[in-house]
C-alpha cells in the first residue's frame, strides 16, 4: 500500500491543519516514553516496547496533524511519513519495525523482548521525538 492507496481507502483523510492537536501528540509522545522508562527497571521490557512505539507513533501523528491528515492506519502513518517527509525516511522504517514488534508483543505467544531491545527502543523513541520537534519547530 502506498500514500495514494491510503487515501483512496479512507486511511489517510485531509481535515483542518492543527498546531494544538500537534503539541498534544508530542506530550502524549514524551508520556510514553517516561511510562516505557519507568517500566525497564521492573523487566517489563514487553511493555516497555510497547510504550516506545506509542511514543513514536505519536511523534508520527504529530506531523500529520501539523499537516492536516487524520489516520486510521498505522501502516498508512508510516507511508504519510515516507511521501511527504522522505528526510525522515529512516525514522519512518524505523517506526515501521517498532510497528511489527508491537504486533508481536500483543498478538504474539511466545515473543521475548530483551533488555539491550527495551532500552534500545526507548532510545529511538527518545531520537524520533527530538527530530520531529526540531521539524516541527516545538
């Protein structure tokens, strides 16, 4: 699927651009990820996982926000992100792989997340929220 299939399907809508819509999904962005470091002392490296994507994908929204696109797909986040900011385009895969280990962390039986993998992913939660602020100008 790529931006245009996102918008042709509903996944991606244009609405009003919104600064205050944007600043809030960066402090949701800046919660999760104090939820994900308050959990990596407790070895709940599944939640902590979980809490960084949310961070991320927060981040995310706060560009289309900013640029007047609701979504109703992760997936469709990532493809916004990808067209129409291509110098983020590593950040992007990055969330797009956060993205499938949160799948497996909630869907998955057996998925094991490590320590190095907990605070790695609060680290690039940590990175992804700094840049889109600086993009963002907040």
């Amino acid at each position: 699927m790529n931006v245009n299939d996102c918008f042709e399907k509903r996944f991606l809508i244009r609405v009003a651009p919104s600064i205050e819509k944007s600043e809030k999904s960066l402090e949701q962005a800046a919660y999760f990820i104090k939820q994900a470091e308050s959990n990596l002392p407790l070895e709940n490296y599944k939640l902590v996982l979980f809490c960084s994507y949310t961070s991320m994908f927060h981040s995310a929204r706060a560009i289309l926000f900013r640029d007047g696109v609701k979504e109703r797909s992760h997936v469709c986040v990532i493809e916004y992100l990808k067209s129409e900011c291509p110098e983020i385009t590593s950040f992007a895969n990055t969330l797009d792989s956060y993205r499938a280990n949160r799948h497996n962390v909630v869907y998955g039986l057996d998925y094991l997340v490590s320590e190095i993998d907990a605070q790695e992913s609060i680290n690039d939660a940590m990175e992804f929220l700094a840049k889109i602020r600086k993009m963002i100008g907040s």
